[in-house]
C-alpha cells in the first residue's frame, strides 16, 4: 500500500494559476505514469469521471476515487487521506508531462492514451 500512497500523494501536478471548468476532462479514459527517482513506476488509469485504477510499482492494483474541485484534482484510495493537487493552471492531456519534486526526489509523470497497463 504505500507504493499506491505514494502514487496518489505524487501525482500532485505541479501546476499553478487560473481555474478551468474541469482541470480533470484530459484524464477521463487515459493513463497517468508515475516514474520515480529510483526508477520504478506506478500507474493510474481514469476510467471515468469519479474512479481510478491504481497499479503500483508492485504491480498490485488498488481501487480509488477522484474528482475535480475548483482548478484541483483530488484523489483517494484505500485507507489512505483524500490527496488534492496543487492548482492547476494547464488541465494534463495526453501528451503532457512534467515533473515534480518530493522528498523521494525528482518525480516524472506523463499522460498517454487509454489504459496502459
């Protein structure tokens, strides 16, 4: 579980600024990966509007929420707090990518098309 926390916890685009009717549309039906500093990656996949599909670096899968409030995207899985992105000025597509950096170091995501696990 704590590959799947961290998952959520860093899929936090560091984005910041101006509100969208919904930062959360180019996720619906496509794959965020995770690739993190040592090289291991975690994947989460939105099937729809309110759910995810985690798969850790384990390649365990986890069942999970999200929704869109505001210009953030909040996640939930499992036992685990509810996780709320920083304010997103450019909604992720597929095609984007960025990284972001947390106390496990430098954290890689990138949007691709349909369920990619």
């Amino acid at each position: 579980m704590k590959k799947f926390v961290l998952a959520i916890a860093v899929s936090t685009f560091a984005f910041a600024g101006a509100a969208f009717a919904n930062v959360g549309a180019g996720l619906v039906g496509n794959t965020v990966t995770l690739t993190y500093a040592d090289g291991s990656q975690a994947k989460i996949y939105y099937p729809d509007a309110s759910s995810i599909v985690v798969k850790g670096a384990d390649g365990s899968e986890a069942q999970g929420s999200w929704r869109v409030s505001d210009n953030t995207i909040c996640t939930k899985v499992g036992d685990a707090p509810e996780n709320c992105t920083a304010p997103i000025e450019e909604a992720p597509a597929v095609g984007s990518s960025g990284t972001i950096d947390s106390a496990q170091g430098p954290t890689q995501w990138a949007v691709s098309a349909g369920k990619d696990f």
